[in-house]
C-alpha cells in the first residue's frame, strides 16, 4: 500500500482518541512572533482592475467593511476584487487562493485556506494557513518596464509588476478544523510562495494579469506526489442592490461557470488548441428592460421595490499555462467545483460514481473540510461537468453520482459556487522549487443576448450556450500565453523553436488527385517550452543624433533597426513609420507631434455575417499595399484606374462570382509616405542603394556615412524658429501596423526612449569658428518678470517652490571650461565646472540657481561672471538680480 493510500485509511480507521493523541504530539510548539504585514496592491494599468494581496490569492476586496491597505501608496484599496473597463460599480470575482497538497512523511497534508465549517461546528484561529513574512520582508515590491531611468526597472517583467513571498510556517492563529472525521490543528508542509503577477497597458495584453507562482520546499522534508489547486470563488455583479448611494451590496446569487480544455483557435482555420481554462460569469449578464447597461440603472421588475442594476455581460476566467507537468495529459489536471454555502441537506458538488467519497459522514459531496479532503480533491482527475447541466444528470447515469433534485434546478439556474483547478503530481526535494504560471483573462461581451437565460429555464440548455460567445476570452487567453512562451522562437538555441500551422485558403487537384494549396499562411502558435516573458513590442528605436542651429534644432536619424527588425509573433518585418516630436520638458504628456511619415498603405475589412452579436465588418488581414490590391483584385497589377478608396461600407467591393465576399478599404494611418514631399521628414541621402536588395559582400564604403552607418536609412528633420533662450527635448519614434486578426494594434516606441535635450543657438555667428561669444540671461534676472508662469522655470516640476526653480543661463560656452560668479568685492560666490562632450546637444549651455556655494539663495545686487576655457582663453561680463 503507497503512502498515500496508507494514510488516508489510517485516518479513517483509526479511533478518535488515539487520533487526537497522534496529532496533539506532533503540533509545534508556537513560539513568539512579530505579526505579518497583510496589505496588497491593484493592477490597473490596462483595463483590468485585480487586486491581489501578500498572501498566495488574489481578489478579496468586494466589501467595505474589509478594507485591504496598499502596500505601496498606504492608502486604502477601493471596493471591487476585479473590475473591468473601468467600471467601479462591476467585479468578476470574490478571490481566489493557492491549495498546495503532498504526502510529508507519510501523511497527507495541505496548505489552503481553511474553508467554511460546516453546521455544528466552528473554527478557531485565522482561516489562512499561508501568511506573509514577518513586517519589513511581508511587503509587496513593485517593478515597472515603462522608466529605463527608475529603480523599478531593475529585474522587470511588465509594465505592472507585483511580488510577494509568504509560507505555511508562520504560526498565526492555529486553526481548528474538521479534517475527515475529527479535528486536528494546521500542520505546516514546510512551504514558500514566491507569488509574481504581470500586467500591461498594451492594447492586446490590457485583458490579464499573469501569474508566477514559484513553490518552494524550504524544509527538510521531501514532498512527494504534490499537487497545486487554485480555488476560485465565482461573485459576479455590482454593488448597487437597492440604492445606489446608501446601501452597498453584491449580487452573487446567480452565477455560472465552467470549464473549456479544447477550444477554436484565435487564428482560425477551425484549429483546436488545448487550453485548461475554468471561467465565471452571471447567468443573464443582469439586463435591465431588455438591454445591457453600464451604468446603475433602475429596475422595477427586480425584487418587491425594485433594484439598481448594472450589467455584467463579460466573462472572467483562469487559465494554467505552464507546471512541471503535461498539461495535455488526461490525468494531470483536475477541475471541480461545489456550492459555496452548504448545509447538510444540499452540500454538492459534481462526483464520479466510482469515485463517491462522504466529506463529513452525512453524505457530504460539495465543500472538502480538511487536509485529506482537499488533497482527494485535487488528484481526482476528474473533469466536472458546467452547473447549467445538473439538473440534467438522472439517477441511472453511468458517470455521475445523481444529484438531489430539491436544489438541482437552482443549481441549473445559476447560484454562489467555488472553482477549483487543479495540477499535479510532481515532487518537490527540499530546496527545490516548482513554476506554477496561470493568467486571471477577461472577456468583452460574453452574454449576447439579454434573453439567452430563458434558454434554460426552457431546457434548451445547448441554445443557451450556442449564445455565448467565448472569442474574445479565447482570444486574451492565447495573448497571455504566447507572451509566457513566445511562438516561433527558439529560446534556448536548441534548434526548437515550437511548432507551426499551415492554414490553405485555396487548392487544387494535382494529376494523382492530391489537393495541393495554392494560398495559405503558416502561423506559429506554440513557443518551444521555454520562458520568453517578451511582449510583443514597436519596431527598436532608431538611432538619434541632435544639433542645435541658430533658433532651431536639427535631428539626424538612422532606422536600420527599426525598418529590419521582424516582429516576435507575426515574424513579419512590421515598421509602418516614423514621429518627430518636442516638448519643453521631459512628461510624456507634454510632447507634441511635429512630422510623421508612414508607409502607403491600407487596411481592407470583410463582412462577416456570422459576427456575434449581430453581423458586421472585421478587420482580419495586414495592411495592404496599393500594388497587393490591385495584383489581388483589379484586372491587373498595373490597373491604375483601380482605387480602392472608392469602396466604403455602404458600396463595399464585391468579389467577381462570389456576391457573399464584400470588402471596402481605409488607409493605413495617413499615407503620408513622400519623403520631403507629403512628409517633412527627408532622406539625408534620397539617391542611396537599398541594402536589402543587394547582396552583402556587393556593399561599398560608398554605402555607409563616416560614421559607419548605412546612408539608405538616413534621415533629417529641422525645426525652425523657436526660442534660443529655453532648452527643448525632441524625440524620434517607430511604430507598426499591428496584428488586427489577434487584437493587437499598432505599437510605438516611447516617446521619451531617446529623447534629447537640447538648446537652440542664440546667435548665428555662434556657428563657425573657435571664438563664441558667451551669452548670459536673464540679464538683469527680475523676480517681477514671472518666468515661472510664463513657462521658462519649473516646466514639469510643479511640486518644487519658486526659489528652487530660479535659474539664469549660460550660452554658446565651450564645451569644457569653468564659470566663476563673484560679487562686487571680488568675493567667490559660486564656482561650475562645465564639462561635457562636444557631441552632446547641450554641450554650450550652463545653468545656475542662483545659490551660493554654501546652498544659501544669493540676494539682489550686481554679480561678475568670468568663464575660463581648458587653454586659458577667459571671457567676464556682468549680470544683475533683482529680488
């Protein structure tokens, strides 16, 4: 008999006394301790709001009367454990909590929450067996991708990163709980949660946050056959129940949920992928009159007055990515789920006949109390069918255990429930660590029909489906793990780099009637098993060379990279253009658009009759260029009368001998793709080779500018007539035409990637020669003047006072000399060592703030300033402030 069949009968078998007196000896004595830090933190860089704690969960925040405190603004999180699209009066979920189960030294043992005790019974202590480390390490550190200069992007996964540690041996609150027939106290594994979570703002990545959760023995007990579980509670609705602004409440009453392993594929084709996933969402998506509302609406027909409704149509969902394990496999992965709030005469849950188990001798099927229960549970491998189905299951059914009819039809209907998903067996040594990677997704517009729910209470459980429509949640679902493990990529240079599908649009018959393709596209859909965590991103940034001239600034740019560089998902060398941009300071909202150029293009939409919820256009295809469209679709690739802006929704093309294929046409961005003519951006050298469609060794020197870059992706822009007394930042970016069939829009490098600062020349003379006359102002600097209002101090630094932001300045300086201020008595009141590359834009311009060299301000009066160069050359003049 194995361990763990072993131990499951002894605590069977055994007598309570004798049981009692095994436990009482092996719980630890608890020694003193500091309390643990409990707050937590809410993604909400994209459009999904989850909060998650320091603990192994996420959610638990739907309530006002448990207020979690943020880790790291120290204010309180708003109500709401998941809220999508901003909508603060919606959640798509209660929590959700980390299970971990193994045999330790031949017992059976699990780390969870405790879960709800059933009637006659009561728990002691705190209902969580993992707790945070102990305050200052029980915190949740922040990272971020979005600022190259923060101390947050050190080690940084996304835009929105969040990480916590918490174990299963901190002894808070010792739990008494029923476990198979008798009590015993939490029994710690010897566990370590280093639970990671990603989120991002980019558009086909705003719809989940990705978890890692990295499970660590940190005992000296080996954990053997362990599984991982993550307990879902399913609560969606919103918080308006009876009144809006006095009573706070949640409808969770009439929820649904289920489980998808095999789905169609984002990419089409009727490809199938192989995702567990389990989701949630309210059986009707609370419609009010007959529509779906976003806002707190009045519903007369809602209760004895009458209710505040908002509705919740969309659909959230748990998806496993990634475990030591094959997730394809038909044992390694368990879904289950049972009322939330059971009594003894209605506690179910969805059981294999040949697997009936009683969880507390009353015939108990729902709700698994205690370690053995939970661990059952978990390695079951069962599959449970979706709530909608149960009053469906009739008592000679060969599969399933027959549920009571007394709650079978509330059950059908909608109602509370709790999720688990579950993975396993793997062993963890101590000191060994195993990845658990799974994504919180949402789905837009899941329910389609305000109606649909009659569907049910009509029996038509299969129509009732039919109207839901899971793309989008598919769609988000794939996102999630192609960024986890990107397509196509061989990540550990091994030679694998996944695998591929051939989709044919069109074929014919060869002379041995084999169907041969004559139109197909080939589509990476799976990474090669090894971590990337690589969002798919703009073209690189090009490369960025600023100089001032008089009253203007000129920009050189080269974009090798950026028009070369293929795209990690699509494959396809994706740049559509180029934006010039400046600023007077460094926010990325200060900046504004001077020049663009992008690539004539356009994007062609399709009818698509079978559009949910009504039919309507798709964008499915890239782009399109003016010589593809015409090869494609006029009478041939000369055809220069075809335009195919001629085409709108309302007179679309209709394709010869097909009246069901209807197209129209829009450019691409603006089409402004004439160097120097439509754009103001040009070509530093118009008459250049093209590289890349030469051959390689065939490049000259006559290719490449003195500075060894390839003239063909050499660009210019000046900016004229602009103050030469304020410093201007200007920046160069790239961006694509995106991926429209898997939602992901065009993406542009940040705008503050490359940014320059930089000083327009004073004078024109400052161009030539050796012998630049230095130029100092304000002279005189007037308090009364109002620079700072008047946008020549503090731009971006508003919450600095006026006497930090005083500033006069120093023009058409050498690159490296020394400025001495002295007061009228030839005291030294502040010496500048200027020194700074001849290259750099700002090398001639000096700041000072009018402090002294103790720190201390200066006051009005008459100052002499000297400038002495590196070989001895000096230059005085005098400067005047008046405070």
């Amino acid at each position: 008999m194995s361990n763990l069949h072993r131990s499951c009968h002894d605590l069977v078998t055994h007598s309570k006394v004798w049981a009692t007196l095994l436990i009482l000896a092996v719980v630890p004595v608890i020694p003193s301790y500091s309390q643990p830090i409990f707050c937590g933190a809410r993604h909400d860089i994209g459009k999904i709001g989850l909060v998650r704690s320091d603990y192994p969960e996420f959610g638990g925040s739907n309530y006002y009367q448990y207020p979690i405190i943020d880790c790291i603004t120290g204010s309180k999180i708003l109500t709401g454990s998941c809220l999508y699209q901003k909508n603060p009066w919606v959640t798509y979920l209660d929590y959700g909590f980390a299970w971990v189960g193994g045999v330790v030294r031949g017992d059976t043992l699990v780390s969870s929450y405790v879960l709800r005790p059933y009637p006659g019974y009561t728990i002691t202590g705190d209902f969580a067996e993992f707790h945070p480390n102990e305050y200052p390490y029980g915190h949740i550190e922040h990272r971020s991708t979005l600022d190259p200069t923060s101390p947050e992007f050190k080690g940084a996964i996304s835009e929105q990163d969040f990480i916590s540690v918490s174990t299963d041996t901190i002894p808070q609150g010792v739990t008494i709980a029923p476990d198979y027939f008798h009590f015993r106290p939490h029994i710690p594994m010897g566990l370590e949660i280093e639970n990671r979570s990603y989120a991002w703002s980019l558009g086909y990545a705003e719809d989940f946050v990705i978890f890692n959760w990295l499970v660590r023995n940190i005992g000296d007990e080996y954990i053997h056959d362990a599984y991982v579980g993550i307990e879902m509670r399913v609560a969606v609705g919103d918080f308006f129940v009876a009144d809006p602004i006095n009573e706070v409440g949640l409808d969770q009453s009439d929820e649904f949920c289920g489980f998808l392993s095999k789905v169609k594929s984002a990419q089409g084709c009727e490809f199938l992928d192989t995702i567990p996933i389990m989701w949630s969402a309210d059986n009707d998506g609370d419609p009010v009159g007959g529509v779906f509302v976003n806002r707190p609406t009045f519903d007369p027909s809602r209760g004895k007055n009458g209710e505040y409704v908002v509705s919740c149509r969309h659909v959230s969902a748990l998806e496993l990515i990634s475990a030591p394990v094959d997730l394809t496999a038909g044992n390694t992965v368990s879904y289950n789920w049972w009322l939330t709030y059971p009594f003894t005469d209605n506690d179910f849950g969805p059981r294999h006949k040949e697997n009936y188990r009683d969880f507390h001798t009353d015939g108990g099927l729902g709700v698994p109390y205690g370690d053995i229960n939970q661990y059952y549970i978990m390695h079951n491998g069962e599959i449970d069918y979706d709530p909608a189905f149960t009053p469906y299951i009739g008592p000679n059914d060969l599969k399933w255990m027959y549920p009571s009819q007394s709650f079978a039809r509330d059950i059908g209907d909608g109602t509370y429930l709790t999720q688990l998903l579950s993975v396993g067996p793997f062993d963890i040594p101590p000191g060994g660590e195993v990845p658990i990677v799974f994504a919180f997704v949402m789905g837009e517009n899941f329910q389609t029909k305000p109606n649909n729910l009659a569907n049910i209470s009509s029996g038509n459980v299969d129509q009732y489906y039919a109207n839901l429509d899971f793309s989008d949640l598919i769609k988000n679902a794939q996102w999630a793990r192609w960024i986890y493990d990107n397509p196509g990529i061989d990540t550990d240079s091994d030679g694998y780099k996944g695998e591929f599908r051939v989709c044919a649009f069109d074929s014919v018959l060869d002379a041995d009637s084999n169907w041969i393709a004559t139109a197909a596209e080939t589509t990476w859909y799976k990474g090669d098993g090894v971590p990337d965590w690589k969002a798919a991103l703009p073209p690189p940034t090009p490369k960025m060379w600023v100089t001032p001239t008089f009253k203007g600034i000129h920009i050189r740019f080269n974009g090798q990279e950026s028009e070369t560089t293929k795209d990690i998902f699509t494959h396809l060398n994706d740049f559509e253009g180029y934006r010039v941009y400046i600023s007077r300071d460094d926010r990325v909202q200060s900046y504004s658009l001077l020049a663009t150029y992008d690539i004539e293009n356009y994007d062609k939409y399709i009818w698509n009759e079978q559009k949910q919820p009504d039919p309507g256009w798709d964008l499915l295809d890239f782009p399109m260029t003016m010589q593809e469209i015409r090869c494609k679709y006029a009478f041939n690739c000369t055809d220069t009368l075809f335009d195919p802006l001629r085409y709108r929704s309302s007179q679309p093309f209709q394709l010869p001998n097909f009246p069901e294929s209807l197209f129209y046409w829009v450019k691409h961005e603006w089409n402004v793709s004439e160097f120097g003519v439509t754009s103001d951006i040009k070509k530093r050298f118009p008459g250049a080779r093209d590289p890349t469609k030469v051959p390689a060794d065939s490049l000259t020197p006559n290719d490449y500018t003195d500075d060894g870059y390839l003239k063909f992706f050499e660009y210019e822009y000046t900016i004229e007539n602009i103050l030469p007394t304020v410093p201007y930042y200007v920046s160069v970016t790239a961006f694509d035409f995106g991926w429209p069939k898997s939602n992901l829009e065009p993406l542009e490098t940040s705008i503050t990637l490359n940014a320059q600062q930089v000083y327009p020349n004073l004078i024109d003379s400052a161009f030539g020669g050796d012998n630049k006359q230095v130029v100092v102002y304000p002279n005189p600097y007037r308090i009364d003047q109002k620079y700072r209002s008047r946008g020549y101090e503090g731009l971006g630094e508003e919450d600095r006072s006026n006497e930090r932001l005083r500033r006069i300045h120093f023009a058409n300086l050498p690159p490296k000399c020394v400025i001495r201020i002295f007061s009228l008595d030839g005291d030294l009141i502040r010496e500048i060592h200027h020194d700074k590359d001849p290259s750099d834009p700002t090398s001639s311009n000096e700041e000072w703030g009018l402090a002294s060299r103790n720190g201390l301000a200066v006051v009005s009066g008459l100052y002499y300033w000297v400038v002495e160069s590196d070989d001895g050359t000096t230059q005085m003049g005098k400067l005047a402030i008046i405070l």
